[in-house]
C-alpha cells in the first residue's frame, strides 16, 4: 500500500497554487522573486522551494504549445538519496515517502556530507546554504498529513484543475494507462513508471518529456542497485585480499635477508 | 629553532610564508565553522561539491597512493632495495590522508555530527564504505608511524607492542586503501546517465585504484627528488629507475582496459566528437597517460633523472586531472549552473598543503624517516642492496 501522485501536465495551468500550499503548510519562508524570461521564478527547487512549476514553450510545426511542470521529490520507489546517505538519514516510509528518519529521536542524523544531492537522479535534495548547521531539505510528500490525519498532500487539494490526484500508486497507474489509452493527444509514456526502478509521482503529458526537461531513455535499473552490485563484493574483497597479502608476505620473508631498521634510516641534518 | 635538545626545526624565508598561509587558512575555517558553508564558499544545490571534495579529498587520496603501493612493494613482496623509500612514502601518506580528513570535516555542513556513520550505519552507501575505511587507515597509519616514533622517544614497552602487531597492520594498511581507492570511483556510480559516459563505467573502481597505485612509484620520484633537492642530497636514481617498471606495465594495462571499456559500452567514438569532453579525455589519455607510456619505455631517457622526473610529473598531474575530470568536466553538463571557487576554498586548501609542507619537513629532520646517507653512515654495517648507493 505505496501512495503516489498522478500529475496529468496537460491539464495544469501552472497557477501555483501547490507552490503556495506547500509553503503555508510547511512553513516555509517567502522569497522575492525575480524575473524570468519564461515567467516561472524561481524555476528551481531549493531548500525552502519544495516544489515549483517550470514553464516550457515548444514548436511543434506551426504550432506553440506552453505546457506547466509540477517538480518536487519523486519519491523513488529505490532511492538513490537513501541508499546514498552514510548514516541511513533518510528513508522510505511503506506509505511511500522519502523523509529524514521521522522519530524524534532519530531526527539529526544528518551529517551534511551532501552525497544525496549527487546521488539523487532528478536533482532534488536542496542544502540550507546559508545555515550554520544546514540540513538537506525537500518535498516531504505532506507526511505528517498522510500519516497522522488521512489526508491528501497539502499541494494536491489545493490543484483547481485536478492535474494532480493522490491515490495508490498501482490503482494511478492504471488510470494513467486508461488516460493515454482513450486519448490518442497522450504521449504513450508514464514517465515514473519505470525509470530509476519506478517512482511514487508519476506524470503523463502531450508532448515528449524530453522537451518539458525530464532525463530521458534512462536506466530502468534502480541506482542502489547499480552501487549494490559493486559494494556487494567488499567483504571478499577485504578477506580474499587480506589472504593473498599475508600468503605473499609469509612465503617471500623466507627468503629476504632481514634488516635492523632502526640503524638504517636517520633524521635529516640540515644545519 | 630548537626546543629541548632532541627538536629542531629551521626557520626560513620560504617557511614563514607557509605559516602565515597556514594561520589564514586556519581563521578562514574558524569563520567557516561559525557561518556556514554558504557565507566561504560558492557551492550551490547545482553544484553540492567543490573544491575540498574534488581537490583536497581526491586528489589528496589519489597522492598519497604512495603509502600502500610501496607497502605492497616493500613489505609484502619483500623487494628490499626499495626500503630506502619506504618511511618516506608512508610519511606523505599519512600527512595526505590528514589532509583528506581535514578538507572532509571542513566540507560537511553539520560538523558536530561527524562521528554519525561510526554508529549508524548507512552499509548500502559508497561513502559508509569509504568513510570507515579511511578512518580505519589514517588510524593504522598513525600506528605504523608509531613505531619509528618510539625510535627516537624511547619507550620500550610501546615498541614492542607495536613490533607485534606490525604483520597484520601492514596487511591491513594495504587492504583498506586497496577498498577506499576504489570506493572513491564508486562514489560516482551513481552518477548514472550524468557522469559523461567517457568516465562513468562500472568499472570505475577499478580505474581509481589502479591509477591510485600506479601513481604511487611516480610520487616516490617526485617528492624523492624534491625532498633530495631540498636538503641537497643525492636523488635515489637507481630507486626511481626501476620502479618505472612497476608503473610502465600498470599504466599500458590501464590504458587497454580503459580502451576495452569504451568499446565493450560502444561510447569510444564518443572521445572523438569534439565536444568539451572528449577533447579534455583526450587530452588526459594522450598527453597523461600514454606520453609517460612512452617516456618509461625508452631506455635513454628513463635512466636520466629529468626523464623520469617529467615522465612522474606528468603521471602526478595525469592522475589530478583524471579525478579533476570526473568531479568536474564529466558532471558539468549534467548538473548545470557553474561553479568557482571563492578565494576563502583556495585560502584554505592553499593553507593545507602548506601545512602538509611544513609537517613533512618537521618530521624527516627529526625522525629517522630518510635514509643515512653514504657520509653519515660510517661503516655502521647495514645490509642492503647495491640500491641504496646511488
Ligand atoms: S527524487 Fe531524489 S530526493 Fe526524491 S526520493 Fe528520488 S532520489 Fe530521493
Ligand atoms: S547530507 Fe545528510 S542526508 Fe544527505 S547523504 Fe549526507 S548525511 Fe545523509
Ligand atoms: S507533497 Fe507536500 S511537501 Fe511535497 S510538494 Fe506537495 S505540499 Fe509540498
């Protein structure tokens, strides 16, 4: 029972008002915004811009389209930010969202090394810069919403257009393959789907995703799986290894001539 | 200067002006500690690392290479007529990896948690691995030098303990850099479809410990000739020679896997697309990697010293550059936004390997870390190869 988000871009209208909820329910200073060419500052996530909505222009023929992309944390169903952290900072909640350790007692776990935000596939995870003792910040999937009261996430119930619907992932999933299958405009592509090993937000839309700044043609195999299949061989490395060099270092002391170390070396005398 | 009749340290010109780099570094990072990263450096969300990971804990790894290939050399193989160099290189090793571990208790944004990963343990990341084993080798290091350090502080009882765990120290001071070399490549597995595909390989592991060792007899030279230079010594050319063999194989095995790679991936026409990125992965194989090939395998110019000397410059740089490449060059296009250091990231990294300077000559004039030379040792009996003789 993994909870998850279908964003249909073609019905977004890009009026932010996720943008606005997810900052009145998390608390989340306002910023001064700046202008943009394309009209969507601040155009990225940061540490007290959870989500934001991008606007893209593209030609298609004699055709403008303008299309709207709500970003925030995808919630991977294998996160490389989880399986990147050292001291297990975050984690995946079996309701599907990727949150710092949510018990009180485990909350700093945080060493701040930013690893995650290498890891992280869709450049998510934001740092507090200009914080003495920053802390890695991002969508939190409104789980305190989720968990304690039920309810949907704060950015979901404030979408006027229903661009956005929360439900299980398994049951959006097959409402976004009935969308694109009655609707020949759809891209036949659930973008989330697959990638990565899969994500909680899933999106479907009316043009390429490569051309609304999605990562495209990427590995289906999920990122902790790829360092997996390499950390997996340390143990025997660290004993195989350990056991060639002792063999080696036993069988070729029989034959060297043994040295008093101390008399050979000296401090240098440089006066 | 002298303190006590057993200390010394000389004072000069050139030192002083590595103290003063090392005070401001160090009020660069007192600044750091209380403001936060945000107010030294121009590290953004785009860019999470810059120069202290990239530079100082990288290539300050990759250098101090020197400390486990030639343990490997020295203490397993049993090939004594490298034991001249021996102290030497576990010397710089350990200065380096100091160095590494100030830059990364410098660069993680909340310090005080820093001994975090010792007891919760995130196994499933690259960095857990890299982070324990790094520790655990700075600390048998610390060990190893213990022993030469009670050469000159007499404590017997110390000694013998450390004489006694001498074995399994050094097969571990070579297994655990064996492990963090390559977990320092798989840190950027993850970098997946952004790495560019000239760099990211599931075996780039196995290039980063390669090179790492690899680059070790080239280092030796360096600093052997530097550190000869400095106190007006004989360089130990016959020692430098023949380790360009160790490096000669490694490096055109290295290169042949790395060629392999490419085209078992189908990316090697990528190196020659004439983006940004292939010119700057030609550049690092032709100019770092095969040049010094060549060098080392012609006779003439491997057994003159300037030959071997630019030939180990050049595998030194080659081995930054590679890492350079990675941190930087390769994730660029990916990550997006640019990044320069502030002039507080060069203060303090300058600040660091001024120190590292500093230790290195505090430690040979007061340890028995070099070894005597031919005029000091009257006859004292010491039994080893023709090497040492040069
Ligand atoms: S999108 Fe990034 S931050 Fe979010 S769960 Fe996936 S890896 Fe973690
Ligand atoms: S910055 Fe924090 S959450 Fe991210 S990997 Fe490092 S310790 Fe873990
Ligand atoms: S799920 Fe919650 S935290 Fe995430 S973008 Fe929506 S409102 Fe913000």
């Amino acid at each position: 029972m993994s909870k998850g988000v279908l964003v249909d871009i073609t019905r977004c209208i890009a009026c932010r008002s996720c943008m606005v909820s997810c900052k009145s329910w998390n608390d989340l200073p306002s910023n001064p915004s700046t202008f943009s060419n394309n009209w969507d500052s601040p155009g990225k996530i940061d540490s007290t811009n959870w989500t934001v909505v991008t606007n893209h222009i593209i030609e298609e023929g004699d055709q403008l389209k303008w299309r709207f992309v709500k970003r925030q944390c995808m919630h991977c169903l294998e996160p490389a930010c989880e399986s990147a952290c050292f001291t297990h900072a975050f984690v995946k909640t079996k309701e599907g969202a990727v949150i710092y350790k949510p018990t009180e007692v485990d909350q700093d776990y945080c060493v701040g090394c930013r690893y995650c935000m290498i890891a992280c596939p869709f450049g998510v995870p934001s740092f507090e810069w200009d914080k003495t003792f920053p802390f890695v910040q991002k969508c939190r999937f409104c789980y305190d919403r989720m968990k304690e009261e039920g309810m949907e996430p704060a950015c979901v119930t404030s979408c006027p257009t229903q661009a956005l619907k929360y439900g299980e992932r398994e049951e959006l999933l097959a409402e976004a393959r009935a969308r694109i299958d009655q609707n020949p405009s759809y891209v036949k592509h659930i973008y989330g789907e697959k990638e990565y090993g899969g994500t909680s937000w899933i999106y479907i839309s009316d043009v390429p995703f490569d051309k609304l700044g999605f990562r495209t043609n990427v590995s289906e195999k999920s990122i902790p799986a790829y360092t997996w299949d390499v950390l997996k061989w340390t143990p025997l490395i660290f004993f195989g290894w350990g056991a060639i060099l002792t063999a080696m270092r036993a069988y070729t002391k029989r034959r060297a001539e043994v040295h008093n170390e101390e008399d050979m070396y000296a401090p240098v005398d440089d006066e | 200067m002298r303190f006590g009749k057993n200390w010394k340290f000389k004072i000069t010109p050139f030192r002083i002006l590595l103290i003063i780099f090392v005070l401001i570094a160090a009020a660069a990072a007192l600044y750091r500690f209380v403001y936060g990263l945000g107010a030294v450096t121009n590290l953004s969300d785009e860019w999470p690392w810059g120069l202290w990971i990239g530079f100082d804990l990288l290539c300050g790894i990759a250098l101090a290479g020197g400390g486990f290939s030639t343990a490997l050399i020295v203490h397993v193989l049993h090939k004594d007529k490298y034991l001249p160099i021996a102290r030497a290189a576990l010397l710089t090793s350990l200065i380096g990896y100091i160095i590494a571990m100030v830059s990364l208790f410098l660069d993680i944004g909340r310090w005080f948690n820093f001994w975090r990963p010792f007891f919760y343990w995130g196994y499933h990341s690259v960095l857990f691995e890299v982070f324990w084993c790094i520790s655990l080798y700075t600390t048998v290091q610390v060990l190893e030098f213990g022993d030469i350090f009670f050469e000159k502080v007499k404590c017997a009882p110390l000694k013998k303990i450390l004489g006694a765990l001498m074995t399994p120290l050094l097969i571990l001071g070579i297994v655990l850099p064996s492990l963090h070399q390559s977990s320092l490549g798989s840190l950027y597995i993850v970098a997946v479809d952004r790495l560019y595909p000239l760099w990211w390989s599931m075996l780039i592991p196995f290039f980063f410990v390669w090179s790492a060792f690899f680059l070790g007899p080239a280092m030796v030279t360096v600093e052997g000739t530097l550190a000869a230079r400095a106190y007006k010594r004989e360089p130990e050319m016959h020692i430098f020679e023949s380790l360009t063999k160790v490096t000669l194989v490694m490096m055109i095995i290295y290169l042949i896997v790395k060629i392999v790679d490419l085209v078992y991936r189908g990316v090697f026409s990528m190196a020659f697309n004439g983006s940004f990125e292939s010119n700057m992965f030609l550049i690092e194989m032709i100019v770092f990697v095969i040049v010094p090939i060549i060098m080392y395998s012609i006779n003439s110019i491997r057994t003159k010293l300037w030959g071997v000397l630019t030939a180990s410059i050049l595998v030194v740089a080659g081995v930054i550059f590679n890492r350079m490449n990675v941190v930087f060059t390769g994730m660029a296009d990916a990550m997006g936004g640019h990044y320069f250091p502030t002039i507080w990231e060069w203060l303090i990294t300058i600040g660091m390997w001024s120190a590292l300077v500093l230790l290195y000559c505090f430690v040979v004039e007061n340890f028995p870390i070099l070894p005597k030379e031919e005029k000091h040792t009257h006859g004292s009996g010491v039994a080893y190869g023709k090497g040492i003789h040069a």
